[in-house]
C-alpha cells in the first residue's frame, strides 16, 4: 500500500460511519459463518436467533473500543442490546418474507437484512455511544 493510500485509509477509518462499516463487517463476516455452520444443526430461525446473539456481543466491543471509542458508562452496555432488539425484530421479518413470501434463498437471507437494517443500526448506536461535546 502506497503511502497515498494509506493516508486515504486513515482518513476513511477516522469517520465513525466508515468504522461502523468496518466493525460491521467483521461481525458479520464471523456471525454469518457461525449461522452457515449451525444450519447444519437447526432451522434457520434458530440457527439466526443463536448468531444473532453471539453478534451482540461482538458489536459492542467493537463499537465501544473501535467505532465511536467511548460510551456513556453502564447506560451504553445496559441500553445497547435493545438496539439490536430492534434490529432483530427487522431482520427476522425480512429473512421470513425472503424465505418464505418469495422463496428465495436461505443462506443469503441474513446478509440482505443486514443491509436494510444498516442505517437503523448506526443511528441508534451513534446516539448511545456519542458524549455530549
């Protein structure tokens, strides 16, 4: 990587959304693997609804230490789950109308509602983890 390129990196990774994007990523990248692996086992409710929660916890490191990089004490751990309540209650309606109403497939299905969800997600996550300036 040139040294161009590496001052753009650090100037993408310097806005919170870029780092969220990031963030994101891995966790989905892990999740989406550990919900690949638990299909062999259960139905893709279940085998999401394990992910998902693997996820959660996940998302708050990296969003505690990597993405906004403070919090608001306790108030950001005990509210941050309800955030990705909200979001699973999305995600789960979204993967059931994609398997079920249109009968598409059921290993993309997380990865869709991923992407829908996104914008919710960061918003809500910026405005429990951002100090008031």
């Amino acid at each position: 990587m040139t040294l161009k390129n590496n001052g753009l990196l650090k100037r993408l990774t310097g806005f919170s959304f870029a780092r969220f994007l990031v963030s994101g990523g891995v966790n989905t990248v892990l999740t989406y693997g550990a919900y690949l692996l638990l299909l062999k086992m259960f139905s893709y409710k279940i085998a999401y609804t394990i992910s998902y929660l693997a996820g959660i916890l996940l998302a708050f490191t990296l969003n505690r230490y990597f993405v906004f990089k403070s919090h608001q004490g306790a108030k950001s751990a005990l509210l941050f789950p309800f955030i990705y309540v909200i979001q699973y209650v999305l995600s789960i309606v979204i993967i059931w109308a994609w398997v079920e109403k249109f009968g598409l497939n059921i290993a993309a299905a997380p990865l869709i509602s991923i992407i829908l969800t996104i914008p919710v997600t960061f918003i809500l996550s910026r405005m429990l983890f951002a100090t008031k300036k």
